[in-house]
C-alpha cells in the first residue's frame, strides 16, 4: 500500500471508529484496533485490552447515554491520526470521577477535544484523548 493510500485509509478509519462510537456499535469500534486502549488524560485514566475498553463504553454511556462526538478536524502524522471533535452528551447516570461517584445532575455538557489515533498499519493501537475536565465539571454542575 503506498503511504498515500495508507494515510487515506487511516482517516477512513477513524471516521468510522467515531460514528461506530456515536451508534453505539461498540463491536465495530473494538475492530478498529489492533490491540484497544484508551487513555483519558483529562482524568488519568487508562483502559488497556478489550474488555477494560468495553468497561469504559458500558460506563461512559451509562453515565452519558446520548454521548456523541462530532468531528472539528483531522490531521496526519506518520504513525498517528490527530482530531479536534466536540463531544457531547446528557449527565443521566453515575459518573465515576477521582473523588468518587457523582450522581446524575441531567444536564448536558459539551466539550472540545483532542484526541491522538496511533497507528500500526492500517489498525489503531491507542486513542490517547486530551481534555478539561473542569469545563465538563463546570458544565454538569453549573446553578
């Protein structure tokens, strides 16, 4: 595969791993890896391996059912796919957060992200997503 046609798969990639999440076909999210692995920055959280990342579907939609993305950008890099998105959703349930279980407040947040897609070949081997996690807070827990 020449590097072109491999730079354009990886972008039909990620597209496709981001509206999998936004359908909630979690399956077809998982097969956009190799091996799964989130790291969540904003809340130094790590999920390595398939089913710690299944964990953190059934926890982040159990927290926010209607979770959503909407894409802002990608840009390439030789081994990574980088994406501004937005990422949106209704506190409904449960949220685990470093001070313990926060119940559902039933507002909704809306929060630009960063997140950075390593590549080996054709397939994702880590989502590394960077964001504030005060501007969520603030937005969950505003008067």
């Amino acid at each position: 595969m020449t590097n072109a046609a491999l730079a354009a798969r990886r972008l039909e990639i990620i597209r496709e791993h981001m509206e999998a999440e936004n359908v909630l076909d979690f399956d077809a999210a998982i097969n956009t890896f190799d091996h799964p692995r989130y790291e969540l920055v904003g809340s130094e959280q790590v999920f390595d391996g398939e089913d710690q990342v299944r964990e953190y579907y059934r926890r982040s939609r159990s927290a926010f059912p209607d979770q959503r993305n909407e894409i802002i950008s990608l840009r390439q890099a030789d081994d990574a796919v980088i994406t501004e998105f937005w990422l949106l959703g209704t506190h409904k349930g449960p949220l685990m957060t470093p001070a313990g279980e926060m119940p559902p407040t039933g507002k909704p947040f809306k929060v630009r992200m960063c997140a950075i897609f390593e590549f080996e070949g054709e397939k994702i081997v880590c989502e590394r997503i960077y964001f504030d996690s005060m501007s969520m807070m603030r937005q969950l827990t505003a008067g």
